[in-house]
C-alpha cells in the first residue's frame, strides 16, 4: 500500500506548473489531495478530484482557515511569484517572503507533520560551484532575494513538532511549464520553424525533469528526522544551454539555424545533491534526452498550435 493512500495534502499553488504535477502523482497514489490557487483555474490541472481553495498571498488568517478545514498532514507550500515583469520588490518580498512566514506559522499552529517549500538555485548566486546547502549566496534579483529571506525566516523558527524543509530546485522543465522558461520557447521555435533564440555568452544550467523533482519532494516529506533542513533537488550536472536546444531541434527535425541575442554574460549553474542521496536516497532518474524529448513531444501533441504556446513568451529565455 502506497504511503500516501487516504493522506490528506495541501498543495498551495496547486494549479501551477509544479504544482499540477505534484497534485496528480499524489492523487495517482490515492492521497487526499486540496490546492488552494489565485483565482484562476488552470488547465494544467489534471488532478480534477483535488479540492480547489482560493488564497492570495499574504493573507494568515485566510491560509490558517484553510489548513483548519483540510486537515492535511503534509503542506507543500509552492506558491509565489517567479517571474512577473509588473511585479515590484516589494510585491516579490509579501508573496514569496512574508506569504511563505504565513502559511508556515498556520501549518505549525494547526498541527501540521511537515511543511516543504520550494525554494531556488538563485539563493546561491554570486558562490563558486557545486552549489551546497552551507552557503549563503548573494543573489541580485528581487526573486532570488524574497526566496533566500524566506529561507532564513524558516531557519531561524524555534524547535516545533513540524518538519520543515526548504527544498532548493535547480532548472526544472517540462510539460505544462510557463511560455516565457527556455525550453518551450526553444520548442516553440522548433514548431514554428523559426530560429531558436540563444545566449552569446557561455551559459550552462542544472536541468532537471519536472517528474523527478515531483518524486524529491515526495521523498522529503516521508523523511522522518525532525528540525529544519535545505536539501537541494538537482541533476548535480551542469549542460551548456546550446546542448540543451540541439537536443531538442534534432527530437523535432528542426533545420533553421539559431538566433543569437546580446548575453554574453557567463553563467554556471550547478548544485551538489550529495545531500539528497544521503538522506533521501533520491537521484534524478530522467536523463536530459529522455526529458527533453518527452517535453517537446508534449508540446507537439497538444490540440492548440504552437502560435499559442508562445503567446507570452520573452524574446530572452529564462533558464532559473
């Protein structure tokens, strides 16, 4: 019998990318399973029994009335904003920041076993790789800087009987994934025989599939030893971004050339999951052909057309 039958999980931005795909694989393996979203329902659910609660972050009172009515014994708390042109500071610290405090703070009085939230590779900007859960790194944006306060928010939480996990993700990819990330504009281009859009500068990234970091997460709410912990969740490799885009021109018989944009910025993205092995005994099992070519298959099959997967896409792809 699955660990996870009749368990009751909130999932808060369950609608979401990551989100949608955590939801259907713990509905799979027969747990109870509530999302709460923004307001909008997404299509990228498939897990159509989740219960669905609405929740704008921040807002305690609201996310404690939720735990409150679900009960759950797991909360994953994926909601926050990531990539959001409009979105200012100040808005990335109340989301991501103080929304992460919030839900913590109701999932800790409410009685909840254990708290993960995903947190970013950009909270380790500006160190040397392999990137490792002891470092603090320096990152320059508003996102890498609301996720990494809130890491340290967490940490600095007195002892509790909820076990709480930051799980630090590298470049995740796959199906249903936001237009404006690398690998569906790269994919969209393929589609639309248009040149695919790639970085003067040397740029490699930690790739990792959206099933295998779906089974990370998994993995570290099942751990049984209390406390606070940062495990990142990773391939441990890092891929030149080029590499990534041939796999995927070749996976869909693309012909055109590549369009070069002025990045030559030189940037290396690498995390050690040595940590993840020991205590979770969890590696990546997908390799980046296998993910890449399930992803733009995905893509391929879909009944709308490849105009409107880049609907929103950027003219600079975003790998992190």
């Amino acid at each position: 019998m699955s660990f996870w039958k009749n368990e009751r999980v909130l999932i808060t931005g369950g609608s979401g990318f990551i989100g949608s795909h955590l939801a259907d694989t713990l509905s799979r393996e027969g747990a109870e399973v509530s999302i709460t979203s923004c307001g909008e329902r997404s299509t990228k659910l498939r897990a159509r029994a989740a219960q669905e609660h609405l929740l704008v972050l921040p807002d305690e009172a609201r996310a404690e009335e939720i735990i409150r009515k679900v009960k759950p014994s797991v909360v994953f708390h994926l909601a926050g904003i990531v990539r959001n042109p409009r979105a200012s500071s100040e808005d990335f610290h109340n989301v991501n920041t103080r929304g992460t405090q919030e839900v913590f703070n109701a999932s800790k009085r409410a009685g909840v076993k254990h708290f993960v939230t995903l947190g970013s590779a950009l909270e380790y900007q500006g160190l040397p790789i392999p990137w490792r859960e002891n470092s603090e790194g320096r990152p320059d944006s508003p996102y890498g800087q609301s996720k990494l306060a809130a890491t340290k928010i967490l940490a600095s939480e007195e002892a509790s009987e909820t076990i709480t996990t930051v799980a630090r993700a590298s470049t995740v990819y796959g199906p249903r994934q936001e237009p404006i990330m690398a690998v569906p504009i790269w994919i969209r281009a393929c589609l639309n025989s248009e040149p695919v859009p790639l970085p003067l500068g040397e740029q490699k990234a930690d790739f990792l599939f959206v099933e295998d970091l779906v089974q990370g997460l998994l993995k570290i709410a099942n751990r049984s030893r209390g406390g606070f912990e940062i495990i990142n969740l990773a391939s441990g490799r890092a891929t030149n971004v080029r590499t990534a885009a041939r796999i995927i021109k070749e996976y869909l018989n693309q012909k055109k050339g590549n369009q070069y944009y002025p990045d030559s910025t030189k940037r290396i993205q690498r995390l050690s999951i040595e940590k993840a092995e020991r205590l979770l005994d969890w590696r990546p099992t997908t390799t980046l052909s296998e993910g890449l070519r399930k992803t733009s298959g995905w893509y391929r099959d879909q009944t709308i057309t490849a105009k409107e997967i880049s609907a929103e896409a950027s003219v600079s792809p975003q790998t992190a």
